[in-house]
C-alpha cells in the first residue's frame, strides 16, 4: 500500500443516505465548518428566490446548521428559514412562494448563540416604515455592550428576535437598527455600525432597498457582483460565478453600500413608484388604487414649509383609514431626497421634523391585501412656502 494510505476503518453501522452533514457519519470528528454565507440580490425581474438559493447552495461550506432566507416584493418580505443544508430546507414549491426583487440568504454556522431554530436566519425587526432582515457573517466582541445600548435606548423588556428565543449577537445588531423610529435605515446603520467590535460582514433589506456592510478591519469577505438586470452581494465570489454575475470587487472595509431604484443626475437622487396593471385588475383591485391615489393627493396637498411632516404623513392616513384599511398602510409616508436617496427628513407618524423650504421629499402611500394585491403611488416633491412643486412628472394610470 502507498506510503501516506491507510485502509478505512470498518464501520459498524452506515449511516442514512440523507444527504445531512451531521456528526454521526464520522463519530469523533466534527463536520466542515468554516463561517457563515451570506447573501443579498436586487434585480427586478429575477426569481430572486431561486437565485439566492444557489448563491447559498455554493456557500454551503461556510455553514451546514441552518439556513434561510427573506424576500421582498415592495410591500412585504417574507422569511423562510429551517435547521438544515440548503437543499433540505427549501424546495421548489417554497422558492416559488417567494416572489420579489430584493433576497438576503444565510447559511449558519454559531458563533455566539447556540444551534437553534431561533437563532437561523435571516433575523427579523419591525421598523417605523417596514421591516429589515439582516443575515450576519462574524463574531461580536461586544455584545454584553449592546445588550446594555439596546435596553438604553429601547427599554429592558425584550422585544423582536429577543423576545422569541434569539440569543445571538445578530439579534441586538437587528434591534439596533429596526428601534430608531426617527431616522431611516440606512440613517441608522451609520450610526449604529461604528458602535460594533469585532469581526462582520452583513447583508440586509428593507421591502425597497438592500444593504452591504463590512467591518472596518475586513477581516470577514463580502464581494460586489453585477448582473444583467441586477446587483449581488456575497460571501465568495463562487456565490457570483453560480448565478451568473460578474466581480465588480470587493465591499472596502468598513463601507456600507445601498442598492435601490431610482437616477443620479449631477450627483443628485430622484425617486418615484407607479402602480400599474396590464388589463383589467378588477374592481377590488381598482377601487385600492382609487384610495391611493386620494389618499396620495391629499399628502401633496398637506405639503408646504411650518409643516410637521407627522400632518403629511397624517393626511394620507385618513384617506386609507376612511376606507376602511389603516392597518394595510405599513411604512412611512416618505422621505427627502438628495445626495442619497433616503434622506432626512422622515415623513411618518413619528416623525419630529418640520418642513423647510426647499427641502425635497418624496409622498408615497401604499395599501398592501392579501389575495388582491398592492399599490404605492410615490412623487417626489419640493417644499415651497405655499405648497409643493412636483419634480416626478410621468403620468398616473392604472391600466396600461
């Protein structure tokens, strides 16, 4: 026998063909564990879904616990997540339930907090405007710290992920950035990832926008990949090449990157959202489009400089609320506009802000039924003394 070739041992038992990498198939000895994948995509168009689980399935070396992922269709993100491989948490009829333009995936590997259900992710935050989904490749150093920020800011009492069962450091990350009702997200990343010790790579999403961050040492990888119609983000370019997108580089330590609709021109963002259907929708699906537009017309009209952005955001609310469906209204009103594309101020219930002349702000209301469909209609506006001035001038029709 060849020097450096041992026979193998004789096994007693063999284990299930299942396809787990479970620790029973060589007892003693642990399965292959390296760190988490993650993965994010942003491409309208794409059966997101799908595309993240093969990101993932080329991930899968990084992580053999858990895995799961988030999608969002513009209105709502749903989470399918299971302890598992890749291939035995999801199949073809759960990918075909996610439907959208924006996915975060995760395949786990603990760190900080044990092998559990509730520690998979993609974790979960309800946010003022929405909701984020975050998955998380690292280790925190400082977590007791966070815990400590968390109930500073938000109280003690235990809520979110805390409060079902989370014990990882991902789920103080997340309470972090969902807790902070007057700023937007992506506000609030840059002031809550410089509060972060240790090694991290995330991707995360809000129902419109994905995010890309990295620690400022880059000790975990994160790459940028671009497709046709499209943007990823991974752990290792093999998620790049099994999708089809090509390197564009690497996410620069301690950069955060937003990825969203919409056009820069002169380094300036704009914004819009319209509601179409092909055909007739039907008359549910007409008369949810009918009260977003007043309730829509109504939050123009509320706009003008001394006025609260909580009134604007409060205009449009009445008109849906009068039509019976207040608790379908689940974001924010909307936001300024300028350098970036999410700026202060908010426009929302909680909002604090009070309009400036010659601040620019988007008005985009949004009903979203189950089994009916959704509708935002969104302008993007600036605040003058007497009112608003329209920059967003393409027409608004349902039926194309």
């Amino acid at each position: 026998m060849p020097d450096g070739v041992r026979p193998c041992a004789t096994l007693g038992a063999v284990a299930r063909g299942d396809g787990r990498l479970s620790h029973d198939l060589l007892p003693g000895e642990k399965g292959p564990q390296d760190a988490c994948g993650i993965f994010g995509v942003w491409a309208p168009g794409e059966e997101v879904a799908k595309l993240t689980y093969y990101g993932l399935y080329a991930l899968q070396h990084r992580g053999q616990e858990s895995a799961g992922m988030a999608v969002s269709n513009g209105s709502q993100i749903l989470v399918y997540k299971d302890m598992g491989l890749v291939a035995q948490v999801f199949d073809e009829t759960s990918l075909e339930s996610l439907k959208g333009h924006i996915a975060v995936g995760h395949c786990r590997y603990s760190t900080t907090g044990g092998s559990t259900w509730e520690n998979a992710q993609p974790t979960l935050g309800a946010t003022s405007g929405g909701t984020v989904a975050l998955g998380h490749n690292g280790n925190l150093t400082n977590s007791l710290e966070l815990r400590d920020l968390v109930a500073e800011r938000y109280g003690a009492a235990a809520s979110g992920e805390l409060s079902r069962g989370n014990t990882t450091d991902t789920a103080l990350v997340t309470a972090l950035l969902a807790g902070d009702a007057d700023h937007t997200l992506e506000a609030t990343a840059l002031e809550v990832l410089p509060h972060l010790r240790g090694a991290f790579s995330f991707v995360f999403m809000d129902e419109n926008t994905l995010y890309a961050a990295r620690d400022p040492h880059g000790v975990r990888p994160l790459v940028l990949g671009r497709l046709d119609r499209g943007w990823v983000v991974a752990s290792e370019t093999s998620a790049l090449d099994i999708v089809g997108a090509s390197l564009v580089r690497e996410i620069e330590p301690g950069e955060l990157v937003v990825i969203d609709f919409g056009c820069i021109v002169d380094g300036y963002c704009s914004d819009m959202t319209r509601t179409v259907s092909v055909g007739d929708p039907g008359p549910e699906a007409r008369r949810v489009w009918d009260v977003v537009r007043d309730s829509q017309w109504a939050g123009r009209e509320a706009v003008r400089a001394g006025v609260d952005c909580a009134a604007v955001d409060r205009a449009c609310r009445e008109v849906i609320a009068a039509a019976g469906w207040a608790d379908s209204f689940v974001h924010g009103t909307g936001h300024g506009v300028g350098l970036e594309i999410h700026e202060e101020p908010r426009v929302a219930a909680s909002a604090r802000d009070t309009l400036e002349p010659g601040s620019v702000v988007t008005v985009e209301p949004g009903v979203y039924l189950p089994g009916v469909g959704g509708v935002r209609i969104e302008d993007t506006v600036v605040v003058t003394p007497d009112g608003s001035d329209p920059l967003t001038a393409f027409p608004k029709h349902l039926i194309i």
